[in-house]
C-alpha cells in the first residue's frame, strides 16, 4: 500500500497529476488547483492510502508536478 501526500496550499493548478493519474486527480472547480480524490484535509495537507496498483501513475503525477506538492510513501 502507499500514502499520497498532497501540499494542496502550493498547487499552481497545472493539471500534470490529473494527465498522469485521472483516476486519483481532478481539477477544482472553485480555485482551479487538484484534488487528490479521496484525500483527508489535515490543514492542507490531503492524504489517502490506496493499493500499489495506484503506485505507477501516482509515481509519475509526483515526478510531473513542477512545485513537487505530491508525494508517495510506501507503508
């Protein structure tokens, strides 16, 4: 299993999560940052645990985010 940890506060909104993993992103609405769907609000920091199957197109949304608010730990 893996714990995506998203920064959500330091989101540009540039949408690379969403083309890596549209399964696991979107795109809000309201303020046009990404949303981890799923993901628990601690004071802007969402979180989630999902299986390891997510772990590849998860890997890459992080890779792909130019301000590096996504990470991906293994538990």
């Amino acid at each position: 299993m893996i714990r995506i940890i998203q920064l959500r506060d330091k989101c540009i909104g540039c949408n690379a999560c969403v083309e890596a993993s549209a399964s696991r992103w979107r795109m809000s609405r309201k303020d046009g940052k990404s949303v981890l769907i799923g993901g628990v609000n601690n004071k802007q920091i969402f979180s989630v645990i999902v299986g390891d199957d997510e772990k590849p197109e998860n890997l890459q949304a992080a890779r792909n985010c130019p301000t590096k608010v996504i990470q991906i730990i293994q538990i």
